[in-house]
C-alpha cells in the first residue's frame, strides 16, 4: 500500500470505492441518495450526513441522533466519511459488511453515494436562536422553559430539538411539551429534569435564565402519533415517567385538536407526589377527548404509612388490569431507558405488533 493511501485510511475514516488523496479543497461535499435520485451538499468538516439531510428536507430515517437507536443507518456506496464514534459497537457484523455507516455520527471527507429507504416526506430542518422568556418550576427537580424562537419552527408533536448553550460548548435534546395544531411554531415549551452533576442542567437549576439566548436545531425523531388502521381500531395505549410527561402531552393535545375518537389509556409513573404534575393539562385533555381517555398515576417509592390512595409499583405493572386487543394496539413510550425497556418487554409480552410500539428513550 502506498503511504499517501495508508494515511487515507488513519482518524476513523471509513471508505468505499476509490477517491484520490490529493483531491482539492472546497466548501461543500456532494451526497448523492439512491443512484441520483436526491441530493444534497454538506458543509466541509462541519454538518453530519443526518443533519444535512434534514436540513434540505429529505425523509431519512432517524430517532436518537447519538448513534444507538442506528434507524439512520445507510449504505456508503462509494466517497469517505469520519466517523464521530465507532459504530461497530451498534452495527452488526452484517450491516459493517454491506459497507453500512450512522448518518448522524458520519461527516463527510469526499463527495458520497448513498443508499437509504426514505420517507415520503421530511421533517425540513431548522437552525435558529432562541431567547428563554420564561422559567417556572413543575415540581422540585423539572423546570418549564418557553424558548422564543427568532425563526418558527416545523414540527410534529412528540418531536424534539436540540438546545446549545454556547458559552458552556453543551448541548442537550430535549421534547417539545407543546402540540403545533397545524402551524409553525416560534415559542417552544420543554420541560428539563435536573441531572445530579449534569452541567447543563446545575447551570439551569442555579438560577434564573431569563432572556438567555440558545441556538436551536430541530425538529428531530420519529416519535409522534400515528393514523389508526382498520376499521375499528384498537386504543392506544400509552406509557410515561418523569420529564416524559413532555412529549406525551404534545401528542395527546395535538390529538385532541386533530379530532381523534380512539380510546387513550395513559399510565404515568413517578417515585413520589412530588414528581407528579401535568393532572390539570391533561384534566383538559380527558374532557375534550372524542372517545374515553384513562389516566392511571403510579407511584413507586411513596411511603407506606402516606395518604397515596392510588396505584402503586412498577407503571408497566399496570398494564395487565387493561383488557384490550393487544395485537392491534398502538403503544407510545417516552422517559428512562430503565422504564422503556420494561414496557417494550411487557407491550411485546401482551402481544403488541413491534411496529406498533414507538418510543423516545431518555438516553
């Protein structure tokens, strides 16, 4: 091998096909999708594959954007990326065979040809600045902060954007708790638990943050309510805890006001009566809900001797007592991995279909 092309292949660049290593500097690399059929450019050594992508409005598959949930895999045909993390750990031997790479911890180094099943329709990008105009607490450790955006925002319910704070070099992704009804947005609502020794969040809980200024991207995920199939379709069925309640409620109002009649069963799981809220939001909810909506707070850790008078344990221990046609349920899940792995095992144990189960985990 000759030494320009061993050091080619050196800093986590993956290749497939021939380039050569003295090609000329420029601005912008060429991504080519399923033989021409779409493409888009992608700014020298800045933007990941994902990001670019969205940015031009493409359907591409993705969830998490961190590489682990791996929905954006695709098949690098020919052209040379750097990867951002080994994604050997999440791809199988199969799928690093077929030439397969992360679009969302992949940046270009060359013009590329890729292969990835799109969707029909996008979700198109959005890189702004956003100003917090309001800050108040939910319970003792998740704050409401409403982001007024200098560009709206095209989003789904159940979505979510990324937030960076410049002046720490931190970003976070966190749910909107505000359904779009039809429009774009230019306030954004989310609600942020406190991480015990997160930096982004101990800076947040310090003090207040009004008219702090944050650069926002977004809208990101698959997470958000899908039309009913058949023609008596089964309820859905959905499943929260904690900061969760966000994106539940963005989904469950933006329901409402898409008129649907599916009965809603909504089990919400928390340690204690302090970690509850959201009753009165989605009080509202219930009463304007076209068919019966169910909500069932679960509390896990109350003390024994309180004046709890309501369900207690495990949320997805709940599930049982709900006598339903399992197979054709839609399931929604969004809060800790811990509880999310729980609920997909039971969702899967009942009998729901894999791909009626959607889920946002709060890695």
């Amino acid at each position: 091998m000759k030494l320009l092309e061993w050091l080619g292949l050196q800093g986590g660049a993956v290749g497939a096909g021939s380039s050569s290593p003295k090609r000329k500097a420029r601005e912008t690399f060429k991504v080519s999708v399923n033989a021409g059929e779409q493409s888009f450019e992608v700014e020298k050594g800045r933007k990941v594959v994902l990001n670019a992508a969205l940015s031009a409005g493409l359907g591409f598959p993705h969830n998490c954007r961190v590489g682990s949930c791996t929905q954006c895999k695709c098949t690098l045909k020919s052209g040379k990326v750097r990867e951002l993390t080994d994604s050997s750990y999440v791809l199988s031997a199969e799928d690093l065979k077929k030439g397969m790479i992360l679009a969302c911890q992949s940046i270009p180094e060359t013009d590329l040809e890729i292969e990835v099943p799109l969707t029909s329709g996008g979700d198109r990008l959005v890189e702004t600045r956003g100003t917090v105009v309001s800050q108040k607490n939910l319970t003792h450790d998740i704050v409401e902060l409403r982001v007024k955006l200098d560009d709206p925002m095209p989003l789904k319910a159940g979505q979510y954007a990324e937030l960076r704070l410049e002046e720490l070099s931190l970003s976070r992704n966190y749910s909107f708790a505000v359904a779009p009804k039809g429009q774009e947005l230019d306030e954004l609502v989310f609600h942020i638990r406190k991480v015990p020794g997160g930096r982004f969040t101990e800076w947040l809980f310090e003090s207040s943050k009004l008219d702090t200024r944050f650069s926002v991207s977004g809208p990101f995920g698959d997470f958000y309510l899908r039309a009913p199939e058949g023609e008596k379709p089964a309820p859905i069925v959905c499943v929260a805890g904690g900061s969760g309640m966000a994106p539940m409620l963005s989904l469950l109002e933006q329901a409402v006001w898409a008129g649907e009649t599916r009965d809603a069963h909504y089990l919400f799981g928390a340690r204690t009566q302090q970690d509850l809220y959201g009753e009165k939001d989605i009080g509202r909810i219930q009463q304007s809900w076209r068919g019966s909506m169910n909500f069932v707070q679960v509390l896990s850790e109350e003390p024994a001797d309180s004046n709890w008078t309501g369900a207690r344990g495990y949320v997805t221990d709940q599930l049982d007592a709900l006598k339903l046609d399992w197979p054709n349920v839609q399931a929604y899940l969004c809060g800790p991995p811990a509880m999310i792995d729980a609920a997909i095992a039971k969702f899967g144990a009942l009998g729901v279909k894999p791909e009626n189960i959607r889920f946002d985990k709060f890695e």
